[in-house]
C-alpha cells in the first residue's frame, strides 16, 4: 500500500509541472473528500426523495465547492496547474453526465425505492471513487514506466469515442454485470426492500437485501467508465494529484445532478455525440503527444465548445424527439 501511494507522489513530482506534491497533501485533500462525501450523505440524503429544488442547490453547491478549490489550486501552484485542473474537471463533469444514464437505468431496473435511492447512489459513488483511485495509481506508473501507455490510451479513446457515436440509445442490462452474477450465486437475498438494510435475518438466517446488489452494480459499473475517463483525463493532465482532485470534485456532485436531470435525461439526444467528439479530440492528442503540445486552454477551449454545441443542439432537437 505505502509503495503504492509512494510511486503515486513520485510520479506527480516527476512530470512537466514538477510540483511539490507531499503525502500530507494526499492525505490532506483525501480527507477533505471523505468529509464531504460524509456531509453529503447525512445533510442532503436524510432518507428522502429530494425535490428537483432541493437538488438544484445541492448541485449549485458542489460545483462552487470545485470551483473554490480550482482557485484556490490556482493561487497556489499556479496558472497552468490551476488550468489543468479545470480542464481535467470540466472533462469529468460532462464524462459524468453517461454515469446519470446509467444510473437511471440500474435504479429502474432494482426497482429502488425513491426514499432510498440517494441514499443508494450515495454509497455506491463512495465506492467508485475508490475504485477509481485504483485506475489512477495503476494509469499513473503505466505512464511513468512506459512510454508506449500513451498510445494504448490514445486508441482505446478513439474506439470508446466511436462506440459512443456509432451505439447511442444501446440497451444497458444490468442482469449480464458480472459482480452481480456472482452475488447471487454465493448470497442467499430476500425479494423485497428493507428499508436501507443490506442484510437482514429470516428464520435464524442472514440473507441480504436487493439493495446490496444495487451498491454492487453501482460501483462495479462505473469501472467501465473509468476505463474510459482516467485515460482521458491524463491526456488533459499527468498529474495524479490534480487527476485525483477533479475526479473527486466532479463525482462529489454527481448524487445531486443526477436527481436534477432524471426527469430530463430524453432532452439530451446529441450527448453521445458530443462526448464522443471530446474523447476523440483527446485520443488524437494522446496519440501525437511526441509531436504537438498544444497549450492547456485549448483542451479547454474544445471540451467546453462541444459541451455548449451539444447542450443547444439538444435544446433545439428536443421538441422534435418528443
């Protein structure tokens, strides 16, 4: 574990910006996370269905959470590090937009219960973010140690870019994620929902609850998606601690905006397309970083044009979708 973590901060004092970046700051910023996370929990789960209201400044909330510590990130290290991090968090925040979809759908197929649900996303975007630390460390001595990883990562954004634009609307099935299979197999589960208890006891027996398999697919589903994400988001940044930062920052809200958007997700009919364009532009880049480097504010520049082009081409065509 500690050599883990010691090959994550050398690896972020190593690269173009060469930052100062101690254990104490990892350790410092994990737990201003956990903290969050916990506040997030307790203040706006408080085992209800929030309101669209409720979730609009929830979601107001975090995102000037993310952009207070940008500045202050700025102030700090600096206009380029404070840069990167808004990019790689902007490109997050709109890779994050797919999670809602998904969500949607694993909630949809559960049947969870509304006055669970948050508390549901709540836990399982705890855990993927854990994982995602994982695929950090692990795209972060890949790219220390070997060179060749960016062009393993370039043509793995590029296909991911073409599933996006060639498969939109392509069924999500939940009951093929393997973590699940698994699950039922070894775990004897009730049929019904009790409250928020993972397991509960019937005739002398411990048996979980259908909302454990839904903590499961959560955060093993969202592994598909850091697959596709921390590869993008090191093409915008090779510092772990700011690819850390903004995939944190960006998930933080996620719980919120997906309880903002849920009754609007069929407005956004050019999301794939637009995303797919961004992970493009980003595999491109990846795959000549030998030959251009492009300033920061362009990868800026191109995540937040197409993000503004697909939101108004959505709002145009949603009439018409209808």
């Amino acid at each position: 574990m500690f050599d883990a973590i010691g090959v994550l901060a050398s690896s972020t004092s190593s690269t173009a910006l060469d930052l100062d970046v101690s254990l104490a700051m990892w350790a410092g910023l994990s737990l201003v996370v956990v903290a969050m996370l916990a506040i997030d929990l307790v203040v706006f789960a408080r085992h209800h269905a929030p309101s669209w209201r409720e979730s609009a400044v929830w979601s107001l909330v975090w995102l000037l959470v993310a952009l207070a510590f940008g500045a202050a990130w700025w102030a700090w290290q600096g206009s380029e590090a404070g840069s990167q991090y808004f990019a790689g968090y902007l490109l997050e925040r709109s890779l994050s937009l797919d999670n809602i979809f998904v969500f949607a759908v694993i909630l949809g197929y559960f049947a969870v219960p509304p006055v669970v649900a948050s508390t549901v996303l709540a836990w399982g975007i705890a855990l993927a973010l854990a994982l995602r630390v994982v695929f950090i460390l692990i795209g972060a001595a890949l790219l220390d140690s070997f060179h060749a990883t960016f062009y393993v990562f370039g043509v793995l954004l590029l296909y991911t870019a073409y599933k996006l634009a060639t498969q939109h609307g392509a069924e999500i099935e939940p009951e093929h994620n393997p973590a699940l299979k698994m699950l039922r197999k070894r775990v004897a589960m009730t049929d019904d929902y009790e409250g928020e208890k993972l397991f509960v006891r019937r005739a002398g027996r411990r048996m979980a609850t259908p909302l454990l398999a839904v903590f499961l697919v959560v955060a093993t589903t969202d592994i598909i998606f850091a697959v596709d994400s921390i590869p993008a988001i090191f093409a915008v940044t090779q510092e772990s601690f700011i690819v850390f930062a903004a995939n944190a920052f960006a998930m933080l809200g996620l719980r919120a905006l997906y309880f903002l958007l849920v009754g609007a997700m069929d407005r956004f009919v050019y999301l794939s397309q637009g995303l797919a364009l961004v992970l493009a532009f980003i595999g491109v880049k990846m795959l000549l970083i030998d030959v251009w480097h492009p300033p920061i504010w362009v990868s800026l520049a191109v995540i937040a044009g197409v993000l503004t082009a697909t939101a108004a081409l959505s709002v145009r065509a949603a009439p018409k979708a209808r």
